[in-house]
C-alpha cells in the first residue's frame, strides 16, 4: 500500500519496477527482524495489544469477566487467578467499604484490567437520564485515578440489552448512552456466556461450572459472565474447574483489552 501511494502521488519519481524490489527489500528485511527478535522489542508498545491480536487469530481465547466487585471474594479469585497465570477482567464498581482499597490496588498490582461498571449499578440512577449515567460514571473514573486506572471499557448494569430496561422508557436512554459512549471513545462489553453465578447465592458451583464449559460451542472467542460479590462464595469453588475445564478444551486466557473483538448484543452473531 506504501509503495502505490508514493507512486500516485509523485513523491518519489522512480520506474515502479525499481519501486518494487526497493519494497520487497524492506518487507524481507522487516520479516527477518521479526524472525530473531521478540515483538516488544521492535514493535511500538501502543500497537502490541493489536499485533498480538494478529498473531493470535485462530487460538482458542477465553475472557473471565467479573462484575460488581471488589468484594470479600476478590482477593480469593485473585489468588486463583495467580495460581493458574491467568488474567481476566474486573468491572467495578465504587466501593467505600475499608477492604476495597486493598483489592483494586491488587487487581491492578497483578496485572489484570480493570474496567468501569458504574459507581452505583443503580439502575434508578444510571438509566435515569443520559446525564446522571455519565455523572455517576464520572464518580467511579475518578475513584479508579488514585489506583493508576483510566479505562474506557465499560459493562451496563444488567447488560446492553436487559429487560428491566428494554420494557421501560429506559431504553431510549440507553440508546442516548450508547450513541455517547460511542462518541467519547469507549467501548462496551456484554458476554456469550452467563454462569448464572449472579442469579443467587443458592446457584451450586456444579451448575456454574457446567453452565460454562457446556456454553463454549466450540467458538473462537467467548466471553463469560462471573461475579465477585460478598454472597456468591460458590463462583469462587467454581473457578478452579472453570479455568482447568476450558484449557482442556483449548483455550488460552486473556483479559479484554480496547482491541479484543467486541462482544454485544444484537451486534455479533
């Protein structure tokens, strides 16, 4: 693409057959450095996350994804998380109590992203208007700062499509959201797979786990809906089977970064 740029516009005068192998130069040049170095050291930082995208097309990758923490159950996920060298994906919410302090500093410390899920997850609030979304969206971006955290992923309460929303007059305001989102440059995530971790304390960590494992289809890429919240202790028994389950199935894991395929919705089949 380089080469017929330069060409068109007269850039460079040079008979395209000169043009040409002057090309083929350079890309077997670029191939023999990417043959005897690693990526990080040739390949700008801020470009990685997508060339490692590339060069993993067709590897089996699963997003572990957990909402509304942190919670008494985060540093247990985290240290499971350790144990396997995995890392996922924590939608937060604002959290005053005295052990959150510790836990999104761990969540950051250990290497994993944390993304926004609002401050309140009030759906009162954050679906009220398009304002009062932003502003309560406002209140946990800026309690994230002091923990070194700006992201731009986001998680709706309840999904980009639930039905507390869609059977209310919520839902063209969270289509205002959306159309917002969109233009301040973030980018939200829903999930292909539901635990149903977050149904009810009382949801057993067999069915969490087979909930999972039965729900991947096989498909290249999925993204699983956990919980880290206080009463769900069954979600945190469930992950070691979970992470042992899909790796049998050949999945590698990672945590969503602003390149990962974008799961939503009425979006993607």
């Amino acid at each position: 693409m380089l080469c017929k740029l330069v060409v068109k516009d007269g850039a460079i005068i040079m008979k395209k057959s000169l043009l040409l192998l002057l090309c083929l130069f350079f890309m077997f040049t670029l191939d023999t450095a990417a043959a005897n170095l690693q990526p990080d050291e040739f390949i700008p930082e801020e470009i990685q996350p997508l060339v490692q995208s590339w060069q993993n097309k067709g590897q089996k990758t699963a997003y572990l994804t957990f909402d509304d923490g942190p919670s008494l159950n985060t540093m247990p996920i985290l240290d499971i998380l350790d144990k396997y060298q995995v890392k996922a994906t924590f939608f937060v919410m604002g959290n005053e109590e005295g052990y959150a302090d510790g836990a999104y500093q761990e969540m950051a410390a250990r290497g994993h992203t944390l993304a926004l899920h609002t401050y309140s997850h009030d759906y009162e609030v954050v679906y009220g208007s398009r304002d009062k979304y932003f502003a309560d969206m406002g209140l946990l971006e800026n309690m994230l700062k002091k923990y070194g955290v700006q992201s731009r992923i986001v998680r709706f309460p309840g999904g980009s499509r639930n039905l507390a929303v869609q059977r209310s007059p919520k839902k063209e305001v969270l289509a205002s959201i959306k159309s917002e989102l969109k233009k301040r440059g973030y980018i939200y995530f829903d999930w292909d797979i539901d635990s149903t971790d977050g149904y009810s304390p009382s949801v057993s960590k067999q069915t969490i786990v087979s909930n999972v494992l039965n729900g991947t289809k096989d498909q290249e890429q999925i993204v699983i809906l956990l919980h880290d919240i206080n009463s769900m202790k069954n979600t945190v028994r469930a992950l070691p089977e979970i992470i042992t389950g899909l790796q049998a199935k050949g999945y590698q894991f990672d945590s969503i970064n602003e390149y990962t395929e974008k799961v939503q919705f009425g979006e993607r089949p």
